[in-house]
C-alpha cells in the first residue's frame, strides 16, 4: 500500500476550503507515514489547480481534465477514483463530507469494498494490538468522530482493508500552506482510459446556486445564541451587538429549532464549524453537539444565568446574568470605549 490521496473539490476554478483543509493534515498525515501525499482535480479548466494546491506540500497532482466530468455528477468520478485507487493502491483516501463527498466517498468506498467512515472531527496516526489474534497492527489511521448523538467519541480503525476512507467536515481542520514554493508533480490522466461513455449518461442541463447570506466561517467575532436567549426578539440583541462588533450571528440547535433565527447560522455537530478569534456564547447550555464545532475558538465568553451551564467549563471567561441585563451594557460599553 502506498501513498495518502485527497479528493479536491473545484468550483470555478477555485479549489474548496475543505480540500485544502484537507491537504494540510494530509501532509502531517504523510510525513508520520513517510509517504507522498497525492491530490485529485477532476473537472474541466484545472490548469491553475496546481498553483493552489502544491503550497500545502502535495507531492503528486492527479489532473482528470474533461468539460464532460464538470459539472460533478455521480457515475464519471467514481469511475475515475476507483479506477486510479485500483492502480495507485493508496493506504488512505480522504475527501469532503459535503454534498459531493457524501455522494462519492460512500460509491468508491463501496466498489472497492475498503469501508468509509463518515463526518470525522479528527485524523491520527497509531498502532493497534489485537490481543485475540496477539497481532499488533502498526500505523493505522485513526478516523475519529462524536456517535450516539454526540454522547460519545468513537475511535474507527480499518486493519484490513485498504484505501482507509474518511470524510472531513469543513473547518474542522486548520488550513496552512507548508511552504509557496513547494513544487510536486503534475500527472494529466486520459479520461477515455479511466471513465466509460455510459458514465455519462446523466446530462446536467442547468445549475442554480445561492450562496450563504452569513459568512460565520469566516468572522472572526461570532456572538452564539442558544435556546436560553428565550425569543426571537432577543436574538435581535445579538445582531445589534454584532454589529457593533464587526461580527457575525450565530446559533445552537436548539435556537434554530425553536425558530429563534435561520439554519445557515447553526453551529455545531449538524451545523457549520468555527474557529473565530472570539466567541461569546449567549443563553447557551453547552452540549457535546454544539461545543465540537467551536472548541477551537481562541477565546470563549459565556454570558449564562446557569452558573453550572456545562458551556462554562471551556470558556476564558463567564458572565452571570440574562441576555437582556448583559448584552445592552456590552454594546453601551463597547460604544463608550471605543475609536
């Protein structure tokens, strides 16, 4: 078995920030392994994929370059990836838990019966001892993530069965380029040779896309609120503070589900994940589900009128009070103070 390879999702041209998430541990990944980290563009136009992925320390770019395999659908890509994993034999594969990953992961992982485990939080490289069998597998990836609604985290390992598949949500891992000089290697395939014309028997005809009316992703101040801030009328005191803030809103579960704010702001195991340089956690209790997609926030503020709010375990700093006491003298505060 051989190297570590990475799916990369492209749209326009621009590869996705889950991908190149993805890259990153992949190449700690491969450097624990001592092997090459391999990258895969498919699509149309991929000629500036290169440039953008070679920085996080991808040794091999594999380029399926075909204006029949844009824009994605099903049968062509995974016939591509099985196809190549079929020659390359990699020890792990790795891929978004998006929309397409959550297609294309499970297809691949199926046609080469390898297993797949879905919506991992983390990614580690350990040993494993079968004490039954008294066989000690060496360098295993351990494919890590909350199950049982978050109750606990479970540790997936494959002993056998080869690529080791995992799908990644986004933001979970940090994305850094290594080095902007790193140059790989560049391997366009002929897609006649991997994908066969039955493969593309489904014509997408036209595409309509909405993008996100929030970047929560991308602030670096998020004020949270959760099923404590009691109404939606409240909520509209974290967007009145957010935006003296420069911020963003965002929310738990149980606030979207009480109809307090939109979906898009959920935070969270079924939500997006962040990791802003501030996150004031309002009225939020602080269960598993929501802590995972933002324990890695640089600092925490709880404002909760629960002293023993589990959310006040992890967070710099606790404010006891109500939303409606706080947040006004906040935004007071906060005006009076500053330039």
């Amino acid at each position: 078995m051989n190297n570590l390879f990475v799916y990369c999702e492209i749209e326009d041209g621009i590869v996705a920030d889950v991908s190149l998430e993805l890259l990153t541990k992949g190449r700690s990944l491969a450097t624990r392994l001592g092997c090459r980290l391999e990258a895969i563009a498919a699509g149309t136009k991929l000629d500036g994929i290169g440039a953008q992925v070679f920085p996080y320390g991808v040794d091999v770019l594999h380029v399926f370059d075909d204006p029949r395999l844009f824009p994605y659908t099903s049968l062509p890509h995974t016939s591509s990836l099985v196809n190549l994993f079929t020659e390359e034999k990699p020890q792990i594969a790795l891929m978004g838990a998006t929309s397409i990953g959550r297609d294309l992961g499970p297809r691949v992982s199926s046609a080469l019966t390898s297993g797949l485990t879905a919506d991992c939080t983390s990614l580690e490289i350990g040993d494993h001892e079968e004490k039954k069998e008294n066989k000690v597998y060496k360098d295993l990836l351990y494919q890590i993530r909350p199950a049982f609604g978050g109750n606990i985290v479970a540790w997936i390992i494959n002993p056998e069965c080869r690529p080791q598949m995992a799908t990644v949500r986004e933001g979970v891992m940090k994305k850094e380029i290594l080095n902007p000089s790193y140059k790989g290697e560049t391997i366009k395939h002929d897609v006649n040779k991997y994908v066969n014309d039955t493969d593309f028997v489904v014509n997408v005809i036209e595409r309509h896309m909405e993008k996100s009316k929030t970047n929560i992703k991308g602030s670096p101040i998020i004020i949270a609120g959760g099923y404590g801030v009691g109404s939606k009328e409240n909520f509209e005191l974290l967007h009145k503070l957010a935006a003296v803030l420069g911020g963003e809103v965002g929310a738990s579960r149980a606030a979207v589900d009480a109809g307090f704010t939109d979906h898009d702001r959920q935070i969270g195991q079924t939500g997006v994940t962040v990791r802003p340089k501030l996150y004031i956690a309002c009225g939020i209790s602080g269960q598993i589900q929501h802590i995972a997609g933002m324990q890695e926030s640089a600092m925490i503020i709880s404002i909760n009128n629960d002293p023993n709010a589990p959310i006040n375990t992890i967070a710099d700093y606790v404010i006891n009070g109500t939303i409606e006491e706080v947040i006004p003298k906040m935004i007071k505060y906060y005006k009076k103070n500053s330039k």
